[in-house]
C-alpha cells in the first residue's frame, strides 16, 4: 500500500515597474506505508530531497526570468504563460487576478474528499499544474466543479 505526497514551492519576486516574476514546482510522489511507520528517518529526508528539488528548480526558472532568457508572457485560458519572441497581450494579463489562499486550500481540501487527481483535473480544464496557476474565476469555477462532484458520489 502506499500513500501519495504532494509537495510543492512557489516564488514571486518584484519587478521593476511594478512587475513580477512567479515561479511555482508541483511535485506527487508516491510512499510505502512501511516507510511512513517504520522508517520515520527515511521519510523526513525524503520530503527534504524532494522540496530542495522543488527549491531548484523554482529558482531556476526565475533566474531565466532575470537573465531575460524567459519568454515573455502570454494570457492563455486565464493563465499568464510564455511566448517565444513577441510581446504581450496586458489587457488580458491585466484582468485575471490570481486565485486567493482560501480558495487554494479549498480547492486541495474538496478534491480530497471528492478523492479527484487534482492534478490531472488542473490540466484537464485549465492547463495548469497547480491551483496556485489559476485565475480567481477559475478557482472559483473548479471549487464548484468539485463540491458538485463531492455532492454526487
């Protein structure tokens, strides 16, 4: 038997004129109940291994990011992302504010009762790999989409 983990990091940084950069790693790993019982040692580094890989990795990107080797952005679905070469489109990037804390924890706590993959729901509908990717009215569309799914099992 085993038990998923979900681990995960996220960084924004300032930008001049206002601006930021953010920069979030997801990452599910599977453990051996053995291990969580028996090996306690084992499993808390583990977790540090896999939250410094996240810590990487997160810092890599915004390196890019700074170095100006980072595409700039693109609103996609709702979602800032990279564009090779061309610039963006502010009206669009403008407008869609980012999903709050509340609905983030929302979204983790419904999906588990409702036992969704959320991760494969985020890039079913929405393209993204984590609820901190998500616009306001995204959460709020996916909270629905998941007590309703919560209310039918």
């Amino acid at each position: 038997m085993t038990t998923k983990l979900s681990v995960g990091v996220t960084r924004k940084v300032g930008q001049p004129n206002f601006g930021s950069a953010c920069a979030t790693c997801q990452l599910e790993i599977e453990i051996d109940n053995s291990l969580m019982n028996d090996h306690a040692d084992t499993l808390t580094e583990r977790i540090r291994r896999t939250f410094d890989l996240c810590r990487q990795e997160v810092d890599r990107e915004l390196m890019r990011h700074a170095d100006g080797s980072h595409s700039r952005p693109e609103a996609i679905n709702g979602n800032v992302r990279a564009r090779n070469g061309s610039s963006p489109q502010p009206t669009q990037a403008r407008r869609a504010r980012p999903a709050t804390d509340a609905q983030i924890r929302a979204i983790h706590a419904i999906a588990s009762k409702a036992n969704v993959r959320l991760a494969s729901e985020l890039d079913a509908e929405f393209g993204v790999a984590s609820p901190q990717s998500l616009t306001l009215q995204q959460a709020s569309e996916l909270i629905e989409k998941l007590k309703s799914q919560l209310t039918g099992q």
